[in-house]
C-alpha cells in the first residue's frame, strides 16, 4: 500500500504518469508497504499467462529476492524511476523517504535495486552520472543505499507513520531492536535476486 497523502498526476511526455506528495512527507517515513492485497506471482505462474498479462507483470511489477514479481494493487505501482530516488527499499518489505518529500514532489524509485530483466536508459539527471539502470545495480551501489538507509530509519519513531499498523508484528519487533541497537540493520542487499541464467551482460 502506498502512502496516503499521495496522488497519480500526469509528469511528463516522457515519463508519463507518476505520484507526487499531497502533504509534506518528512524524511523517515514509510512510502510503501507490500500488504495482503499486492500479488506475488512466482517465475511458473507469468510463463504460463498469455502475452497482454506477461507485459502488464513486465511493466508494472518488480522482483523481490526469491525472484517472485510483485504487483500493486494500487497506485504504488506508477511510482516513477530516479538515479536520486527519495525513496528507498529495505529487506523488510517496505520503502522509507530517505530525503523530506515537498507538496507535489514526486515520489521515486531507484529501479536499479528492483530487480529488473533487462537494462534500460533513463532520462539524464543532473548530478548522476549514470545512464542506464542495470539488472546488477544492487550489487555496486548497495554501500550509499545502505548508508541513506541507516540515517533515514532513525526518523521512524519521531514522524507520523500512517502506514505503520500495516507492518507485521515480526517486522515491528525487528525494527525495534534496531532502533535499540540491539540488532544491526541488514544490508539492501538482501534484496537481490540474481537468476540462474542472466538474460544480459552484466557490467
């Protein structure tokens, strides 16, 4: 479930659709939260659709670590790309805001830790020296993620959280350890799927 104080509004010719920010979202704030309603579709199940079904799970959905597509059931799904995303994943299937987030700011994705299939060129950014978001990303980049990650969790307890009650009490107890310093943070990592047979050259 994505946050609630967010909207679908058209960006761009050339990204489309995306969601912006309705309120202020502070740093430290949970943006997303896979819920009961997202699917999760297993490697077996997409081979078996027909072409329409394949390319919606190819465009809208991401991979999680055990190589399952997961597709939102909302809007969380038009959440757009960014080499400087204010938003990031972490191994306990949620994203947190790593930067505060502006009234009518987008929200976005760094696609580069979702596990995509193949690579694909982004629009230009300034201040990014990447081109293109590569299947791999996770693995050369998961240092800064890490580091955005640990300073952003901080802010758990000290902003309003209304997608807090959908965290599993595992996830909670967890988190809470971590803010306790009782627990190490895991690594983005941990979110990587790698497949068996890679269908690109890794760089």
């Amino acid at each position: 479930m994505i946050h609630p104080k967010t909207e679908l509004k058209f960006i761009s010719t050339e990204k489309g659709y995306g969601l912006v920010a309705k309120e202020f979202i502070p740093k430290g704030t949970i943006t997303w939260v896979q819920d009961k309603l997202d699917r999760v579709f297993s490697d077996n199940q997409v081979e078996k659709m027909d072409d329409i079904h394949k390319e919606i799970i190819e465009h809208y959905s991401f991979r999680n670590n055990k190589g399952n597509y997961i597709l939102c059931w909302d809007n969380g799904k038009y959440v757009n790309h960014s080499f400087k995303s204010n938003c990031l994943t972490t191994p306990y299937d949620f994203e947190i805001a790593v930067q505060d987030i502006n009234v009518g700011e987008e929200l976005t994705d760094d696609y580069g830790y979702l596990n995509i299939e193949q690579p694909f060129k982004a629009l230009p950014e300034k201040g990014s020296k990447r081109k293109t978001v590569y299947p791999n990303d996770l693995t050369k980049y998961f240092n800064v993620w890490d580091k955005q990650i640990n300073e952003s969790i901080k802010h758990l307890r000290v902003v309003d959280q209304p997608l807090g009650h959908l965290l599993p009490i595992k996830i909670k107890r967890k988190i809470n350890r971590i803010l306790e310093g009782k627990q190490p943070l895991e690594s983005i990592l941990n979110c990587y799927y790698q497949p068996k047979k890679p269908t690109y050259n890794e760089q």
